[in-house]
C-alpha cells in the first residue's frame, strides 16, 4: 500500500500511515445534513429528546455478561423516566437477551424498535437523535456517532482489552463522549466538533 490510514488506537505507524481518531466512515458532515433535511414520519412523531440506542454485542473481548444486560436496562429505564423517546437499533451480533432488556427498559415510550426487516433506519437514527447511546464493542458505531456533534454515551459491558480501552480514552479525551452510568437524574449536554473520519 503507498497510504495506509488507521484510527489513533491502532499502533501501526510510519512515514506512509495517517491516523484520525475515529476509522474511516460514510457519515460525512454533508450526508447528515441531507438527511437531516428529509425526516421520516415515524422519527417525526417521536417527542424530544429523542434517545438513538445502537446496540452491539459479544466479540472476542467483550462478553455482555446477564448482569450487563441488566446494568443497560437500568441506564435506558432512568432516560425514559426523564421522558426520553427512543430510537433502537441492534446489529448482527446482539443477543436477544440484551434486545429484551432494552425493551423493557423503553415499554410504556414513545420508540422505534427495529426488528430487522426492511430498511435499517440507522441512518436516520444517527441524523436525528439528540442524545446517542451505544455499545463500546463497536470501533465503527461508535465512531460513526461522534460524526453527530450530539452527546454520546458509551456503554461499557464486561471484558475489554487494552487497543479497546485506548480508543475509548481518546473519545472521552476529545470531549464526544462520556461512560454511560447506571442511573441519570438528568440531562446532560455537551459540544464538541465532528470527528469526520
């Protein structure tokens, strides 16, 4: 390869490699602001503070533990109290374990829950959420929600390893992004540049 262009937590380094924060992705600041021009109905109908969930699940170093799936549902349960609505999105990976603890986390609010058929609205989750939460197992969901200039929580199951725990610390370092605790009394916001990888 003559460029190679890895995220920052990646040790890969010479006079031929480039590093970003985040690892390259297609959410572009002039794709967002596209879609953000045409919401769906069903976001539109959703009260704010709408509250995307983009949910991961088990890798090689993450183990989402039934006590992690509780942890989650006890966060999701403290922003619905606070009148959030919801916007969930799983992936591939996500076990239906975690799946119904988020849903019985949001029962009784306003939400979309995605079950896999048709169009994945992810985009538009992305586009129009105000406070974004996501699973820490994913370098490119994660990265692709800090391109929001929105809050982002991160949700931190089990396991880990220390190129995980590295990316993360520059997230938080940067200011995109903050542990998701078990409980939150209230809003918080915070600003901060896109990373546009």
């Amino acid at each position: 390869a003559d460029l190679i262009w890895v995220p920052e937590h990646d040790q890969r380094r010479g006079p031929n490699v480039i590093t970003t924060v985040t690892a390259p992705h297609s959410f572009s600041q002039d794709r967002l602001a596209v879609l953000r021009q045409a919401m769906p109905a069903a976001i539109a109908a959703l009260p704010r503070p709408r509250v995307a969930v983009i949910l991961g699940g088990k890798n090689g170093v993450y183990k989402f533990t039934d006590a992690d799936d509780d942890r989650i549902e006890r966060a999701l349960k403290s922003l619905a109290e606070l009148g959030a609505s919801f916007m969930i999105t799983p992936s591939r990976r996500t076990h239906q374990r975690l799946v119904r603890a988020v849903a019985a986390a949001t029962r009784g609010q306003p939400r979309i829950l995605w079950d896999g058929t048709g169009e994945n609205p992810y985009p538009d989750f992305l586009a129009h959420a105000d406070v974004l939460v996501v699973t820490a197992d994913s370098v490119n969901m994660t990265g692709e929600a800090c391109a929001t200039c929105r809050p982002v929580y991160v949700f931190e199951p089990s396991g880990g390893s220390a190129k995980f725990r590295r990316f993360h610390a520059g997230l938080r370092d940067y200011g995109a992004t903050r542990l998701l605790p078990e409980r939150l009394a209230s809003w918080q916001t915070w600003a901060y540049n896109p990373l546009d990888s």
